[in-house]
C-alpha cells in the first residue's frame, strides 16, 4: 500500500481482500483444531472471538490512517504532477484530471478543483482559507491550481447549503460597495457575507478558470458567480467554498 503514492480506495480495499482471505483462512484452521480437542470447553471459541474482534479493530484503524494521511502533501505531488506532465493540456483538461485522480482516494472529504491562467498581483486573484484545507501551485507548467478540502460538506444540511448559496448570491449586489484591496478582500467576505465558508477566492474572469467538484457523492461543495467589485468594470470570479 506504500507504494499508492495517491492512497486510492482501490488499492486499500484490494490489500484489506488480500489480508482478509488469508487471516480468514489462518482462523478457520484454528477453528477447526482446537474443536477437535476443547469439547465442552469455551475457553477455545471465546479467544477466537476476541482474536477476531482484534483483527477487526486493526483493519479499522488502518482504514482510518489511511483516510487522513493523504492530505496535504499526496495531493500537493498529485498537483505538481499534472502540471508538469499535461503543460499542453487546457485549464479544463487539467481539472477534470486532477478530478479524476481525486475521486478515487479513499477519503471522507469532498474538494474544489480550480485551475486557471499563470498570472501575478492580487487584482488577478486572492484568496483567503482555513488552515490546512487549501493546496496550492502557482505558475507551474503554465497554469495556476488551487484544490480546496471541504471536510463537512459529505455530511451538510440542506439548510446549510442553501444559507450559503444565497448568502453568496447577495454578494453580487453588495461587491458594488467593497472598497478593500483586492488582497484584502477575501477574508473581508469570509468574515462578513459567507458565513458557512472554508475558503473565498476571487480570481478574475479573462483568466480562464475551471472549476470542478471531487469526490462528492452528490452536489458541489461551494459555488460560485461572477461579480463586479467598487466601480470597476472588470469581472472577478467569487468562489466560496463549504466548510
């Protein structure tokens, strides 16, 4: 399993088959053993059971190691990865691989894939995140990449998401009033307009953002539009995702 740089659910449960088969056929064999000698005796089947329960138990807790170390550096080489092996591909070809790739480790969290044009200053793009919930790379084979973790999002409220995405919807008539540096901004958002959020990025709209969802079972986990910020006449791309 070592070897899964990108700790895939396959891989787990192939290796959790392998381990099973054989642990299984180790049990049946002392099973059948000491039935032939304990007789009336359950001191036998009760240390079977408890060896049982204690295999259980560790499969259990390799399961859970193996959800939460992926993050954040076997999605940081994931990153660099695409990008440095698909500098030819477009914006949209390299999110919906990273997507692709994404979808398949074994994990509880859901994420945001954003890609878009290389570009400089915080009037092109700026954003504001949770600690530890945001990967980034930055001028990398000719593209940006942001992957965002949401770790409440396979679990919200109906509710929850329709408080956001109203919330953010409100943010195209108010960003007509923000007067914050662009470098700013972000956290001004988070703080004040999108309560349910993890991350806030704007990212102007000529730079040729995609934006997809991964490894959600249902739905996107943030959302997004496009606004226009003081008097200005440009467009940026408001994005804000779950918690």
């Amino acid at each position: 399993m070592n070897e899964d740089v990108f700790k895939k659910t396959e891989t787990f449960e192939k290796w959790y088959g392998i381990l099973d088969g054989v642990l299984t056929e180790f049990l049946f064999l002392e099973s059948f053993s000491n039935g032939l000698s304990w007789g009336q005796n359950m001191y036998g089947p009760n240390s079977l059971a408890k060896k049982v329960q204690r295999i259980i138990t560790k499969f259990d807790y390799w399961r859970d190691e193996y959800k939460i170390n992926y993050w954040p550096e076997t999605v940081q080489q994931l990153v660099y990865r695409v990008q440095d092996q698909n500098s030819n591909f477009s914006n949209k070809q390299k999110a919906e691989k990273l997507q692709n790739i994404l979808n398949q480790i074994l994990t509880d969290d859901s994420f945001l894939v954003m890609v878009y044009d290389n570009c400089e200053g915080y009037d092109n793009r700026s954003f504001k995140c949770d600690d530890n919930q945001l990967v980034s790379s930055i001028g990398r084979g000719g593209s940006n990449v942001l992957v965002y973790r949401s770790k409440h999002w396979n679990r919200v409220r109906v509710e929850d998401v329709d408080r956001m995405m109203k919330e953010v919807e409100s943010c195209r008539q108010k960003a007509r009033g923000w007067t914050a540096r662009y470098k700013d901004l972000p956290e001004y958002i988070k703080a004040n307009h999108v309560g349910n959020s993890g991350f806030i990025g704007l990212i102007k709209q000529d730079n040729q953002l995609t934006i997809l969802p991964a490894h959600t079972p249902s739905g996107t986990p943030g959302c997004w539009l496009d606004v226009s910020i003081g008097d200005s006449t440009e467009k940026h791309i408001l994005i804000a995702g779950y918690k």
